[in-house]
C-alpha cells in the first residue's frame, strides 16, 4: 500500500467542540479507514460502474466493525452518543478522505435512508432498521426524479400511491437514486391524492419495482446511482413512515441531516488534497528549490489552511445544533454544506495545480504510478450539486437574512 500522507490537521487544528465520545469516534474511523478504504480507493474511483463493482467488501467491514451503529440509538442497535450527529458527520470526513464514493454509500445507507427509518413505527425500525444498521440490507433514498429534484413540492413530484384499503398502488420513476442497483429496499417520497405526500419503504424484489443499469458518471465511481422505476406497486399501509401528508417534512429534515454530512466530507476530501499537496511541495524542487519554497504557495496553503479549518467549525457547530434538538439547524447547515464543498474544489484545483502533469493523469504509462489529487479533483463536484446544489444552499441563507417572503 501506497504510503499515507501527513496528517496537517493534526498539527493544525484544535478541536475544541467535539465531546471525548466524538473524538474517539474520529480515532477508530480514522483507524478503519486507513486500513480498509485506503488500498481500495484507487481502485474504487477508477473501475467503471457496475453491481460488481460495487465495494461490497468494505460495506461489510464498515458493517463488522460497527461503522453503521454511530448513527443510532441503542434500541435500534446503536452506540447511543450523545452527540450523535456530530459523530455520524466526523465519520464522514474520516472516509471521504480516503474515498468519497465510500462516504457517500455510508451517508445515503445511514443518514438518508436510516434517519428516515427512526421515524417509522417499531414494524418498521425491526424489519428494515436494524439489519441496516447490522450491514444486513442495504437501504437507499429516493426523491429525485427525471422532472423534480430541487423542487420536491406536490407539484414537482410525479410518483403517485393511490390509496387502496390497506394498501398503497405506487407508480412512478426516480432517478439518480444511490445504493439503489444493489438496495434491499427503498425509502419512497411519493404524492398521494388521499394522504398528501407520504414517505413509503418498497422492496426492491417486490413485483412492478425495476432498477435501471448504474450510470456512468465523472466521479464517485464507486457510488453507484440508477434509475427506479415503479409500477403498480404495492406496499401495504404498514410501511408508511410518519403520518398522512407528513412525508415531504420528513425528507426536507432528512437531508438537512445529509446537508451536514455532505459538508463533512468536502472537508475530508479537502483535507486529503491539502495533505498530499503538502507534502509533494515539501519534496518537489523548481529552479534549485523546493516549491513550498515559493511565496505564491506558501500564500495560497496558508489560504486553504484557513478555509478547511472554519469549514470544519461550520459542520460541527451545525451538527451540535441538530444534535441539541434543532430539526433545520440553519443557517449553520447551509452555510457548512456550501462552504465546504467549494472549499474542497478550490484545494482540488490547487492540487492538480500543485502536481503539474502528474496531478493531470489517471496513471503514468511507464511505471503505474497515481497521485490522489486528480480523483478528488472528480469526486468532489457531485457535492456541490446532490442534496441540494450550493445556490440552493445560498438562498436558505439568503432567507434567514431577508425573509422568505421576499427571497421567495
């Protein structure tokens, strides 16, 4: 295995936020990620996607080594922390800096999907919760569609369940719907006629339910997204999560809850291209000195330095909100899921900067060798647009500052 680079954060920032419980968490996850995302990741963010592809080894070793507990309360087979939240985002700072394809399965598994789950009935934390939480099925989330993704309004959602007794007749597609090619099951934001919007959890073996092949995207190979289409499906009343017309609150919360993991992990990414950059201006030499020796990147490292450190503040404060029981702790969310993710981009820029030719290349021809910075520089830019895209991010802010009636 490569050799990892220096840790700068642990030089440069002091944590003065996080609870010993979620420093600890940060330790183990950093342990389990050096050991098993870090030799896979080039592999991961370079193979084509497909069901094969999919990093089903290191799923079931975030699943042995108990990854998939932070998240949740002890009555569903969590660890119980206190700050829960705050845990479940350091955790994906600590993978996304190996591997954002591998933060963004743990994120829709456990954040989206899972936090969605909390909200149903002890039927449905028994049958779909738990053995999530146990890395026996995988979950996905899904709200966008071909025609809706920023709107989620009843208007914008075509996927309809038309109450029948006891049971909901689903039709619709979603797409761009993580985990899905590989799901168990998937939790649904549909409209309903009868009930409002409703979130409903369909089983990816149920009758009328077909999943697309993976798209093939610029990055994040390894995070297989598909298209889901239903028809006259049937999911029995007893897989609604929440009440009647409750459905679209649940998703908007959930990913506010994603927003902040989404934040954590471009500080993981930008932290990771920081590093590697570091330590190649250390070591590489320009007109008889090294490059670090240049004011121009002195200057800009002492810049990148500055923003992943208040990106960090932000995701934390945002998490600790959320935690003390605030369902959209903004503007804190907005701000970190935003500020973070362009801060990634702006230092994965730099980096592939930093390495010249060799930041350019997927690998070099005559020896194999790769460099980090060009993978982050991929992955990264699906974070500014998922869970809501950055201007989306902006106009919550704008609100918070002029007032929805005016910002609209």
């Amino acid at each position: 295995m490569a050799t990892l680079p220096k840790r700068m954060a642990d030089e440069l920032y002091h944590d003065l936020m996080s609870s010993t419980a979620v420093l600890e968490i940060r330790r183990e996850v950093r342990a389990f990620a050096d050991e098993f995302v870090a030799p896979r990741a080039y592999e991961i963010a370079h193979r084509d996607e497909s069901v094969a592809n999919f990093p089903r080894d290191v799923f079931d070793a975030m699943a042995r080594h108990g990854i998939f507990r932070i998240p949740f309360l002890t009555q569903d087979g969590g660890l119980g922390l206190e700050h829960r939240v705050l845990a479940t985002a350091t955790a994906c700072e600590e993978l996304a800096y190996h591997s954002n394809s591998i933060a963004a399965i743990f994120d829709v598994h456990c954040i989206l999907a899972g936090r969605t789950l909390e909200r149903g009935s002890d039927f449905i934390r028994e049958r779909y919760l738990r053995p999530l939480i146990n890395g026996d099925k995988i979950g996905a989330f899904a709200t966008t569609e071909p025609l809706a993704s920023t709107d989620l309004s009843p208007k914008a959602v075509a996927t309809s369940a038309r109450l029948e007794g006891d049971r909901y007749i689903v039709n619709g597609h979603k797409r761009f719907i993580t985990n899905s090619p590989v799901a168990d099951f998937i939790v649904v934001l549909c409209r309903s006629e009868e009930d409002g919007m409703v979130e409903l959890v369909v089983e990816t073996d149920q009758p009328g339910v077909r999943i697309g092949k993976p798209d093939r995207k610029m990055g994040n190979r390894g995070q297989l997204t598909a298209d889901v289409h239903l028809q006259d499906v049937e999911v029995p009343l007893e897989r609604r999560i929440g009440e009647p017309n409750q459905g679209l609150r649940v998703a908007l919360s959930t990913l506010t809850y994603g927003r902040i993991g989404i934040a954590a992990t471009g500080v993981g990414m930008a932290q990771s291209a920081f590093d590697h950059s570091t330590g190649h201006l250390r070591s590489r030499e320009a007109f008889g000195k090294k490059l670090g020796a240049f004011q121009h990147w002195q200057f800009r490292m002492a810049e990148r330095a500055t923003h992943i450190e208040n990106a960090r503040n932000l995701y934390i404060k945002a998490a600790l909100r959320m935690d003390l029981g605030n369902e959209f702790p903004e503007p804190e969310a907005a701000m970190a899921k935003y500020y973070a993710t362009e801060a990634a981009g702006d230092m994965a820029r730099d980096a592939v900067q930093i390495f010249g030719g060799y930041g350019f290349l997927r690998e070099l021809a005559q020896d194999g060798s790769h460099y980090k910075v060009e993978e982050i520089y991929r992955d990264n830019k699906i974070s500014e647009i998922y869970e809501g895209t950055n201007e989306i991010q902006r106009m919550v802010i704008a609100r918070q500052i002029f007032g929805k009636a005016l910002v609209g």
